[in-house]
C-alpha cells in the first residue's frame, strides 16, 4: 500500500479535534465538501471506515481510534523536530498539555502540580478541563484529551495507569446545621454518596445537584444540605464540620494515557511532574 497522504490525515486529523466538517474545514481554510473527499479518500486507501456520523455528532469506529492515536504520535514527533532544529539551542518547551479530570483534583492538584512546568516553559500552554468520571474515558479515546485523571486505572484499550495518591472523602455539614437529611452530589450519576452511605438508592426529595466540587461546597456552607466532599478542599473551612459519626471513603487518583511508540517531552514531563508532585496535595 502507498503511504497515507498527509493532506488526507491532516484533514482527518482535524475533524477528531473539533469533532464538526465545517470548523475543520474552515481551520484547513479548504471547502467542507473537499474535506470531506479527503477523508473519504483515505477511507478507500485503508478500504475501512473511520468516522460515523449520527444525531449525536462525529463517532470514530475503532479504526478510526487506532489511526488517531498514530496522528497524534506522528504531529507531536513532527513538532519537536520542527521545534528542536529551528529553535537553535534555545531550552523552552512549547506545545500544549491537554489534560481532562473530575473537578476536586483539577484546580487543587494538577494545576499546582504542573505550575512549576509551565513557568519555566513559557511557551508551554495547558488546557484543561473538569468532567463527571463517566466521561472522562471517551474523551480519552476520542483524542480530545491526552491525559484523564480517575478513581479507576482505565483498563484494556492499551492504557497506561499511574497512582499519583488517594483522595479521603467525608460526610460533612455545616456547623449548627440542623436541617433535613438533604445530600448534596455533582449529578444523578454520581455515586460517591451511595457508597459512603452503604446504600443502593435515595428517595427524590433527599437529593440536589450542584454541579461540581466547589458547588457542593458552597452548598454545604449555605445549609443546603450534607455533602461527601474531599478533606484536602475544606481543611481551612471553619463553617464546615464532619457528621457524626464521621464517615470516610478513601478513593485512590490515577494518570492514565495511551500507550505510544513514541512520547514527546513535553509528555514524559507531564508524567514526571504529576507522578511526583501531585502526593504533595493528596494523602497516599
């Protein structure tokens, strides 16, 4: 087989980033009908489809993930050595770290965590962003996130896990609260709540949702309920004490990515910093 077109991948490429043919096609600066061609033209060299379209957007098939992957490892392989030789000795990194998580890691650990990194690399740019956990694995395999931070190692699909600590949860409330039995959680799929609790299932009236970590915060110190919220984000909180009897959940925090033949820099450091900076912030 002849080697795959690079305008082919390029546009193939693009569409996994922006998840729509019309921004593609716009950031390639070509029509949405020849990009399309494109990437139907590299679906008939690789005689296999790649991307699904249905109401609820681009899907890749499994294919389509596999050749992600290695547009991802080609691009990045590609930039440093762009980098590397017209940077003429210079020791900054550039790039841009692409980082997915649940939200009561995110702002307390990983940006602390990779802070030092950033500074000294002054090119080096991140992104993240705060997902539910049930999320976080298609965002991986979709491309649009390099690295997921879980409670789970992501197992199977060539995934690569590292324990960077354990996050203790407790029940807590606001002092002198004196209302209802009210659990305050992220959303209706968030279980964390059940299982410090032991229980199956709660009636309506004894749930609200507030979005994310710092939501259930806040609501704990308005008296809108109980919460089950990280002891590393109230430590200093004096208007918030433990229920009695004190219930805990230690749940542990994994870095997970994909296997690559090849990492870049930028990556290897992403994995140094977070592996040994992130127990700073997290019990272990």
């Amino acid at each position: 087989m002849d080697s795959l077109n690079s305008n082919y991948l390029d546009a193939f490429y693009t569409t996994c980033q922006v998840k729509n043919f019309t921004k593609a096609a716009k950031a390639l600066n070509i029509t949405q009908s020849a990009l399309s061609q494109r990437v139907k033209n590299l679906e008939d060299q690789l005689e296999t489809t790649l991307i699904i379209r249905d109401r609820a957007g681009l899907q890749l098939t499994e294919q389509g993930e596999e050749l992600l992957r290695y547009c991802q490892t080609k691009f990045q392989m590609e930039s440093q050595l762009v980098k590397r030789i017209s940077s003429q000795g210079e020791e900054s990194l550039n790039g841009v770290i692409r980082i997915g998580g649940f939200s009561s890691v995110m702002r307390s650990v990983i940006l602390p965590s990779l802070t030092p990194l950033l500074t000294k690399n002054e090119s080096l740019r991140l992104r993240m962003v705060s997902r539910e956990i049930y999320q976080l694995k298609s965002l991986l395999k979709s491309g649009e996130i390099d690295f997921a931070v879980t409670y789970e190692e992501i197992l199977g699909d060539n995934c690569v896990s590292h324990r960077l600590g354990t996050e203790v949860n407790t029940l807590v409330q606001k002092k002198s609260y004196k209302g209802a039995k009210v659990y305050i959680d992220h959303d209706e799929e968030d279980d964390v709540t059940k299982r410090i609790l032991k229980r199956k299932s709660f009636a309506s009236n004894e749930r609200q949702f507030l979005d994310d970590v710092y939501g259930l915060i806040d609501g704990v110190k308005a008296g809108l309920g109980m919460a089950v919220i990280p002891n590393h984000l109230i430590e200093k909180e004096s208007k918030i004490i433990p229920v009695k009897p004190i219930k805990t959940l230690s749940i542990p925090v994994y870095l997970n990515y994909y296997k690559q033949p090849y990492y870049s820099k930028v990556h290897k450091l992403v994995i140094s910093e977070l592996t040994a900076l992130a127990k700073n912030y997290l019990s272990k």
